[in-house]
C-alpha cells in the first residue's frame, strides 16, 4: 500500500520539487516521466541498489496534488517517503 499525502500546489511544482529532493537526498533517479507524472528511484541506502521505490503524482482542481510513494519494500518506501513529504511539507501547504 502507498504512502500518500496531498499538497495544495500544481504538479508540475510538485513534480520539480521531488526531483530536487531525491537528487538532493543522493537517491538515483532510475526514471522521470513528466507527462504521466511518475518518477522512479532508486539507491535507497540500507536496501539493495536495485530497490524501486514509485513516486506517483495526481492533479485535482484547486490546484491540488496527490503524492502516492509505492514500493515492494516497506522499509525503502518509508525511508524515501520520510524524506520526501518532510520536505514537501516546507515548501508546500499540507492538505492532509
């Protein structure tokens, strides 16, 4: 199950956002796919190199974004969404 939290922002920002967030945290980013909003990591240290952990954005109106942070391993999952939505919450107002 995901990780999921919404912010009132675009997902566009969103999107750029979480990019420097990974890239800042040192993960590797695997795959970034703008048009379907989908970002993909990789190099979650404490977890095989080869973990995937799914970033997985959706706009609503407002503007509104969902962030879903999926991955077969729990513990690379919480790992990567803990970094992510702690900083996600300084940069944009947190609708959940």
């Amino acid at each position: 199950e995901a990780l999921r939290k919404i912010y009132q922002t675009n997902s566009g920002e969103c999107f750029e956002a979480v990019l420097t967030i990974a890239r800042e945290s040192g993960h590797t980013i695997f795959l970034q796919d703008r048009r379907k909003r989908r970002i993909v990591l990789m190099g979650v240290k404490g977890n095989v190199d080869t973990t995937e952990v799914g970033i997985f954005l959706e706009e609503s109106p407002g503007p509104q974004t969902t962030v879903d942070i999926a991955s077969l391993s729990t513990t690379a999952k919480e790992k990567v969404a803990g970094v992510i939505f702690k900083k996600l919450d300084h940069r944009f107002k947190s609708l959940n």
